[in-house]
C-alpha cells in the first residue's frame, strides 16, 4: 500500500471539505426539481371516459397533455384543430387520446 503524502492528504481533506459543502444544496435544488416535476405530472393525469365500440364506457386514467380536454371539446363539436409544437410535445399522442376517447380510428 502506498504511503500517503502531505499532498495527498491535503487533496483529500479539501475534496471531502467541498463535497460537504455543496451536498446539501445540490440535495435541496434536486428535491426542489422533483417536487416541481411531480406536481407537474399530477396535474397530467386525467381520467377520461372512453366509449367502446359495443356501446359500453369504460373510464381510463392516463397522463394527458394540459390541452387535452380543450382538444377533445373542439373536436368532438368539429371544429378543426391544429397543434404546432417541437418535436415530444405531446401532438401525435394527444391526438391518439382523442380519437380513442371519441372512438375515432387513428393513424399516424
């Protein structure tokens, strides 16, 4: 085993210093995020009533874009609807929700 150094020890000392130092508000700003992403998703869980080609409902719980009932209300009333956003914004899976709640066939 290597006999360790004034430096080395000096590095050492310093490195566990500043690793107790920032730990605890890099804890905090992590929880702060995941909190904030929680509340996020929960907000982005609907349950939607969906009704099945025999006539039956059945109600599902998804997660959902926030425009999903305001989407669901014009389409269903036909009135015609365009969603602009990047790309993983939510448009196509949106629109599957919507035709699958409104029994609409969907492709992409």
């Amino acid at each position: 085993m290597k006999k360790k150094t004034d430096k080395d020890i000096i590095e050492e000392t310093l490195e566990n210093k500043i690793i107790e130092s920032i730990m605890p508000e890099i804890k905090e700003r992590v929880l702060k995020e995941v909190d904030d992403l929680t509340k996020t998703v929960r907000k982005s869980i609907k349950t939607i009533e969906v009704i099945q080609a025999d006539g039956t409902k059945k109600e599902e719980t998804s997660i959902v874009h926030e425009k999903f009932e305001e989407i669901l209300t014009l389409v269903n009333n036909n009135i015609p609807v365009m969603l602009t956003g990047g790309a993983g914004s939510g448009k196509s899976s949106t629109c599957e929700k919507v035709a699958k709640a409104l029994r609409f066939r969907f492709l992409f």
